[in-house]
C-alpha cells in the first residue's frame, strides 16, 4: 500500500514527528514501530529540561520546545508534562567566562536564565555544597519530564488527527529505486510512501548502512541511579554538574532522587540496555553526586535504569535528508539530549518533509553528511566536557 509518509519509530522524535505532520494535513501518514510508543530509549531518558547549551541553534530547538510543552494541555489534549523544580548548570572552575557568554546568548534567544554566585545558589537550593562555585547558570523554569509519557501523548494526538499506527511491526530495511527511498518493508511486505521519516535512534546504523550511507552513530551506556532519599532529604532542583561529572534531580513525588553521569560505556548495543544493572554502577553514582549534594551520602539505592545513547562524534543529531537520496528524512543521533529538544524536533522534520523546512531556524548545521564534509558543530563557547 502506498502512503504519503511513513515514519519509522514512535519515540519522542517519531511521535512529535507524526503529531506535526497530522497538523499540517500532510496525507496519509503511518508510523510503524517494533516496540510501543515510547518503548526504546525515550522510557529511559532522565528527561531533563533546561535551556543551557553551547550551541546556539540547539538552544533555540529547547527554548522553542519549551513553549510547547508549557502548553501542553492545549497542544495534545493531556495534562501537564513538566515537573518546574529549576535547574543549575554547575561548570568547571576557569569555565566562568565561558559559561557568561553562553547564558548571554541563550537569554538573546528568549530563555528564562540567569548568571547566580555560588552563595546564591545554595539559598536557592539548600543542600548544595558550593565551596567550588563561584558563578552558576540558574534557570528557574528548568526541571524535567517523561520520555514515556511524551512519545504517547504525541501518538495518541497525532492518531486523534487521523494517523495509523502499527506497533509491534519491526521495519527490516528501507526500500529503494534508483536514487529514490520507496518505502519499507515489513514482516508483511512491503509499505510504500512519498516520504519515510526514519526516527529509530540507537537502531538507526544498520538500516542506513544497508542504503549506503555509513552513520557515524556509537552506542554509549549509560546508568541511571535512582535513590531512596535518608532524613536529610534528597535533590532541591534539576543540576548538572561538572565538577562531579554528574547530574540530579527530585524523582517522583519528591522521595527519591535520580542521578545520572556524563560517562558512559562504548563500545556498547542496543540490548545492552536489556541487561540487569550494575549495582556498582549505582553506588559510584550516589557517592559522586554526594560530593555536591551531601544528603545523598545517606540515601539507599532504590533501583537503577540502563540506558543507551546515539553519540555521533559532535554528540549533536543528525536531521536532515542524506545527499542525492530523495524520499527519505532521517532525525537520529541524538546524543543523550533528544527528550526536552523533541517537540521542535518534530516540528522541523515536519516542515522538511513537506516542504524546504522551517523558517524559525536554520537546520543546516544538522546536516548528517556534516561529518563526511569535516564540517562539524563548533561551539563558540565550549566546555572541556561539552
Ligand atoms: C539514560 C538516558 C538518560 C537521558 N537523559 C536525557 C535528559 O535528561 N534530557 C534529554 O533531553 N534527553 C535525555 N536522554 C536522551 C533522550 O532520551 C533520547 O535522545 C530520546 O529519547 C531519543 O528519542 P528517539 O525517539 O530518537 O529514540 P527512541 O526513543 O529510542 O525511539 C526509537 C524508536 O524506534 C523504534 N525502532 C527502532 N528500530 C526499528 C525498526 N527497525 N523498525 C521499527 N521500529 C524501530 C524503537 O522501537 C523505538 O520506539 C537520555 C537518554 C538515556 C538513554
């Protein structure tokens, strides 16, 4: 059967992609998955929203998302997603300038920061150990949200709208014709389309391999402790933190607390996710971010999530169409920052499949043949562990 766009994966990349498309009546639209809404990484992320990065065009895809998620009710019908705890971008020490410079521009492009001392900080988050703090970047609307509950909102709007989809329907390979992508093909052959948006993030490699096209996309493993918080209590706010190479924030209704670190595993697959976690694993992570949260030298291991990341080599994604290659848009690679940038995500993919893009931002720095060109993203205001 034919269609007018197939997107291949439901996650929050997938899903916001197929709810943008409903919205701009670009036809008949399905979205095939192997798993269910939100089954792959997105149930996995730790789903923090902030606003603080170093590379102007991402900062406009969080910014513009946020918007969307503020008015999530209106956008997809559900309640809220977002739990406003605030969030502190900790650098490390010499980074100060840097970090100036960046929360200058992301303020040029409309988001809520500011530049706090290390004394402030703590009375904004008590708790915080900030002896080493001279200046932190300090969004009071940042927090977090759920990568699960996103992917299925987006689905469940985008089939109010009119798109079908089939979960549980893995896609073996992308069809071709000539310089043409065609279609899919299925376990019940083959599905034919205008346009196929592939949005299947760590799995994404050997699909576009078997096209030609080499992704330079490395698994990474990540753990993600979530901790049981003792008397002294647990996160005051969303962090990351240099320092300790870690991140935190409140979990649940505010008796647990989930820490996550910039490190990761490679080389690593996608089933390494499936495996038990290590409980080592955890304890490092708890004792790491109890140099800068000291409440947590108390609190138990409650349990532990295992994640995988789509690294490309400038961890940034890859969107875009592959060059001399029509009918296909790919948005992979997200690199362990594709949950709070997906609802503008999807909206850029959207405009790039029906038409020249979006008008809002220049997506060319996404390109993915950027890494065969050499030509990759350079931050103007880098950190050591950007
Ligand atoms: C531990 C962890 C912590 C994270 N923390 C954050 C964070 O704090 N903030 C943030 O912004 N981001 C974070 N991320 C990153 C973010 O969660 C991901 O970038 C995002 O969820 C990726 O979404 P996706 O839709 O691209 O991929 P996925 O959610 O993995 O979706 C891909 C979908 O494609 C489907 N699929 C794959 N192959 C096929 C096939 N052949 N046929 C059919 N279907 C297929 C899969 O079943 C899956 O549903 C984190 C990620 C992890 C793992």
């Amino acid at each position: 059967m034919t269609h007018d766009v197939i997107v291949v994966g439901s996650g929050v990349t997938g899903a916001s992609t197929a709810f943008q498309l409903a919205e701009r009546r670009a036809g008949d639209v399905l979205v095939l998955d192997q798993g269910a809404a939100g089954s792959g990484m997105s149930s996995r992320s730790s789903a923090l929203i902030r606003m603080h990065y170093t590379f102007p065009p991402e900062v406009q895809l969080a910014v513009r998302s946020d918007g969307i998620f503020s008015r999530w009710p209106e956008v997809v019908g559900a309640g809220g997603v977002v739990k406003r705890t605030g969030f502190a971008r900790i650098v490390m020490p010499g980074e100060e300038s840097n970090l100036r410079e960046n929360v200058k521009m992301q303020q040029s492009l409309g988001a809520d920061t500011r530049i706090v001392t290390g004394e402030e900080l703590a009375e904004i988050a008590p708790g915080l150990l900030v002896d080493d703090v001279a200046e932190a970047a300090y969004e009071p609307n940042g927090g977090f949200g759920d990568g699960a509950v996103v992917a299925g909102d987006f689905m469940a709007a985008a089939r109010r709208r009119g798109v079908r989809f089939r979960p549980g329907t893995p896609i073996r390979a992308l069809l071709t014709e000539g310089d043409r992508v065609v279609g899919v093909e299925t376990d019940d052959g083959p599905e034919h389309a205008g346009t196929v948006v592939l949005a299947t993030g760590v799995w994404s490699r050997p699909l576009l391999r078997d096209i030609g096209f080499h992704a330079p996309i490395e698994c990474e493993l990540h753990h993600v402790a979530i901790l049981r918080n003792g008397p002294a209590g647990g996160a005051p706010l969303a962090c990351i933190d240099s320092v300790t190479a870690t991140y935190f924030r409140p979990e649940g209704s505010g008796e647990t607390t989930l820490v996550g670190s910039f490190e990761g595993g490679r080389p690593a697959a996608p089933a390494d996710a499936d495996a038990p976690v290590d409980q080592d694993a955890l304890a490092e992570l708890a004792e790491a971010a109890s140099r800068r949260l000291p409440a947590l030298e108390e609190a138990g291991v409650a349990r532990g999530v295992r994640g995988v990341y789509d690294m490309t080599p400038d961890a940034r994604p890859m969107i875009g169409r592959l060059p001399g290659l029509e009918g296909l848009v790919v948005a992979v690679g997200f690199s362990g920052m594709g949950f709070k940038i997906s609802p503008a995500v999807g909206e850029a993919v959207a405009d790039l499949v029906v038409g020249d893009g979006p008008s809002w931002i220049d997506m060319h720095p996404f390109r993915p043949n950027r890494f065969a060109e050499g030509d990759l993203v350079v931050p103007p205001f880098p950190y050591a562990d950007d």
